[in-house]
C-alpha cells in the first residue's frame, strides 16, 4: 500500500494586515477554514464595524463576515506571535507600516504579501521594499500572492485561481495548503520578479482600457490594448529577471484581462472617467479605494528605461495621469506610431 504523504496541520492563528477589500475578503477566506485571524485595520470605527456587525462597513458593505476574525487598530497586537502575516496594504504605505510592523514580527514568522504595486519615491517593487525593511536574508520567509481575484467574488464564494510565488518553494507549497480552499486554488511559481511585475503593471494597462472605453472605442481598442500591453508586461519582466511563461498565466493575462474587463476594477473605472474627460485629482478625491496603478505608471515607465525597454502605453498613460495628453491625443499617440513586426521590441 502507498504510504500518504503526510499534510502538516494549519496554523492556528494568522494575522493580516490591511482591512480594505483584498484583505478583509482574504482574512474571512481564512477564517472559514478554523484559523483565528487578527485582522489589522486602520481605521478606528471600522475596526468597531468588523467586532460588533460583522461587516466591513466602509469597503464591503452589506456582506458578512466570519466570526473567527477579530479586528485592532493595534498593529503589535495585531502581528505579535503570528506564525503567518498577511500584508495587504496599498503599496505606497507598504514601507512606512512594515517600518512600524518589524519589531513586532516574529524571527521565524513567515510574511505573504498580496500587494501590487512599485514604490513612487524609490522604484521599488514590493519584494525590494521587504528586503529594505527586514533585512536581505528575510527572502527566504516571503511569499508572494496575485492573480485574478476581486475580493467581492472571494467574499461571494466565486471559484478563484492565484499564484503564490517565493525564492522558497517549500514555504510557498506551504502558503499554498493554507489558502486553497474548495473556491480558492493556488498554484506556485519561484518567479517572484514575473509575479510582481504581472500584478503591478496590469493596473496600469487597466487605466487605458478604461481610457478607451470611456471614449467609446469599442472592443476591438480593448483587446489590441490588453495583447500589446501583455507584450510590454513580458518585456519588462525578462529584462529583469523573470520568466516568459508567467506573464502567460495567472498573474500575468489572468489578472491583466481581469483587470481590463471587470467593472469592479479600480484601475478600469479611473480610465474610463478619464476618458469621459473627468480630471484625475475629482475622480480620486470621491473615493476612498486606491487605484494602484496611478502611482505604479511613473516608476513604471522609469524601469524600463533604466533597462532599455520600451512601454508605449505605460508611456501614454504616464502623459494621460499628469494631464500632459488628452484622452483624443493618447489614441492618436499610439495609432500613429512606426509600423512594425510583431516580434519586434
């Protein structure tokens, strides 16, 4: 008889830090599946909300959530003695709260990070920013999580598919077990670099999808914009690092035509108020959501030319966020650049 491989058990408790969407909906995913979770929450009344009502008032309301979570403010309280931290917070704060967060972590804690994006001040992807902060040694207990997942679907119960990428194969196999549920699969990758670029650039080609429809271009804008956008994805990613086949899979296409077609998408709804001629700085001050990819286009476009790869898009939409190009200008921009092989860089 073939002995089974023996399954270790789940972690009894397991802290998550950021109570916006993605990590509410990750932190109730979790607590369906026994673990205690001690949900970090910025902000005071909603950590009020999440104990008392059972609902995180201000970005998922309406839905319930599982009684095994238990929200603070506190983010000592929150990390201290957990053996798993989940970081979901939006990428711009990622420095400034795990500055505050270290000296709370465990030696031996493992860290996931679901946040997407490349630092404005620094250029930095989110895997740079932990070794900044923890230490170089510390990729060792870092794991990656991304790929096609709005966390009301999540909340929903809708079957989802993500990729947990790390330098450790053996913690991200470990990470996997502990998030797969019946309507959540993971799968796993050593691609960290492919992992991050996918998850942080696909907000950025989602800004001119949106941008496109918002001017009423039609389907045929949307899926040129998404495959030559894929194209600039995967040409970044090689120049630094990652591997061509992820930008093929869950958080390269799966996010990116997620990302470019789901109305629920941030990124996609600030394209198409642009396109309907609305200004940048109107559409962000009526929402507390962050769109990660206005912050991501900048330092976007600047590692590609430190690396000598060129992003048309990424480039259009840098000019469409600062106001230098009008929606009308970015098609004609891009229509009317040198005819080309498709091959061609």
């Amino acid at each position: 008889m073939k002995e089974q491989p023996i399954t270790p058990p789940l972690p009894e408790d397991i802290s998550v830090v950021g109570g916006g969407t993605m990590g509410t909906a990750l932190a109730h995913l979790l607590a369906g599946k026994g673990i205690r979770v001690r949900l970090w929450v910025y902000e005071p009344e909603l950590v009020d909300a999440i104990n008392a009502q059972r609902e995180n008032t201000l970005f998922l309301p309406g839905l319930p959530l599982h009684p095994g979570i238990v929200a603070t403010s506190d983010l000592g309280t929150a990390i201290r003695g957990a053996p798993y931290v989940l970081s979901v917070t939006p990428a711009q704060h990622q420095s400034r709260i795990w500055t505050e967060a270290r000296s709370h972590l465990a030696d031996d804690a493992a860290v996931i990070c679901a946040s997407k994006g490349i630092e404005v001040k620094t250029g930095m992807l989110m895997s740079q920013v932990f070794d900044a902060v923890l230490g170089p040694s510390a990729s060792q207990r870092l794991t990656f999580l991304s790929g096609p997942s709005f966390a009301r679907e999540i909340l929903d119960g809708m079957p989802t598919a993500v990729v947990i990428a790390s330098a450790n194969l053996a913690l991200a196999e470990a990470v996997q077990r502990i998030v797969s549920t019946a309507t959540f699969r993971a799968y796993t990758t050593d691609d960290v670099i492919g992992v991050e670029l996918g998850g942080a650039l696909k907000n950025v080609i989602a800004i001119a999808v949106g941008a496109a429809e918002g001017l009423g271009l039609g389907i045929n804008s949307r899926a040129a914009l998404i495959t030559r956008g894929l194209a600039e994805i995967t040409r970044l990613s090689i120049a630094c690092g990652g591997t061509p086949l992820t930008q093929s899979g869950l958080s390269g296409m799966g996010d990116l035509v997620l990302t470019c077609t789901g109305h629920l998408s941030r990124n996609l709804q600030v394209g198409i108020r642009l396109g309907r001629g609305e200004i940048l700085s109107d559409i962000l001050s009526g929402t507390r959501m962050v769109a990660e990819g206005v912050a991501t286009a900048g330092p976007a476009l600047e590692l590609a030319r430190s690396v000598g790869i060129e992003m048309p898009i990424t480039e259009t939409v840098v000019h469409l966020l600062d106001g230098s190009l009008s929606p009308e200008d970015a098609v004609t921009r891009l229509m009317g650049r040198r005819l080309r092989s498709e091959k061609e860089d």
